[in-house]
C-alpha cells in the first residue's frame, strides 16, 4: 500500500483493485461536514441554475485554489431517475463529468479577479469505476494541473464511500463577463 504524504500532492491507497488508482488528494484531515461554499455562494461564481446546478457545496479548497473537494447528494428525485434506467437508477457518468467541470470553473473563477464564465473544452480519460445510486453522497475532487490566463486543465475525480466512482482530466477556458 501508498502510504500518504504531507505535500500538497499527496495520494492515498483506496483499495481499488485497479494497481494504482489513487485519490488526487489526501481527504482523511478534511471535515467532510464543513462548507466553505454554499449553493448560493456557488450561483454566485458559477452561471448554472435549476437542474444544471449540480453542486451542493464546496468543503473545502486550498488558499490558492488549486485544490478542491465538493459535495453532490444523488437524489432519486432528480430528472435523470426515471429514465436512467426504470426500477434502477444510476446517476449519468456524463453528469458526473458536468459535476466535477463545475467545481473545476468554480475553482478557476475563484482565482479570477473580474467576473467571467469558464466554458468546459474537452474531457480526456475518463474511467467510470463504479456505479453512483441515489442515497449515495458524491464527493468530487478538483486538482489543477496547468492553469493560464484563461485556459485551465484540471484532473476530477468522484468518491463515494471508499470506492472511485470515475476520473478524468478536462479543460476550460475563461471567457471575461461569460459571451464568447
């Protein structure tokens, strides 16, 4: 087994049986009660709203942002439920991307000085490990790899429980007041 580091780049062993699929970051000292940003606090940095809001708090995040964790509780109410599939609902791996895109723009526009919008660019290497089900609380984990004036690229990842739900790297990029 890893065995966890101090640096800001630290991983620990999840006990997936996938060799070497590790978390982008050590949780175990975070306060997974904690909330460092609300829904609307959320709203207030990110332009999704109704059913598109797919985050329901920030935890936590590193001074600089560069390092997030969020929350998403899965739902059976939710739009995609009935559909996807009847009689058993499993949250869209396409949904878990958009969930880990959104704390990705959230964590970049955070380290902006002037409003804008962050437009998701491209998903690259995206595994889907396990199947997320309502009652199920998704914690999603942002890591920014590169980060420029206005493009970014950010590894996610989706935890539930003490099994990795999915990862995957995408891009942004920061458009000045949110028109491209």
């Amino acid at each position: 087994m890893q065995a966890s580091q101090t640096s800001s780049d630290q991983s620990v062993e999840t006990g997936d049986s996938e060799a070497g699929k590790t978390l982008l970051f050590d949780i175990s000292g975070i306060d997974l009660a904690a909330t460092a940003a609300d829904r609307a606090q959320i709203e207030s940095i990110n332009p999704h709203r109704g059913v598109m809001q797919l985050l329901d708090k920030v935890i936590w995040a590193t001074p600089d942002y560069t390092l997030a964790l969020a929350q998403k509780q899965i739902r059976g109410d939710e739009f995609w439920a009935q559909g996807h599939f009847p009689g058993k609902p499993v949250f869209p791996g396409v949904l878990m991307v958009e969930t880990g895109a959104q704390l990705a723009c959230f964590a970049f526009i955070s380290r902006r000085p002037v409003p804008g919008i962050s437009y998701f660019l491209r998903i690259e290497h995206a595994s889907f490990r396990s199947m997320v089900v309502p009652g199920d609380t998704l914690l999603v984990l942002c890591k920014v790899i590169k980060a420029q004036r206005r493009r970014f690229v950010t590894d996610i990842q989706g935890v539930v429980g003490d099994r990795i739900a999915f990862d995957g790297r995408i891009s942004g990029m920061f458009v000045e007041g949110g028109v491209l």
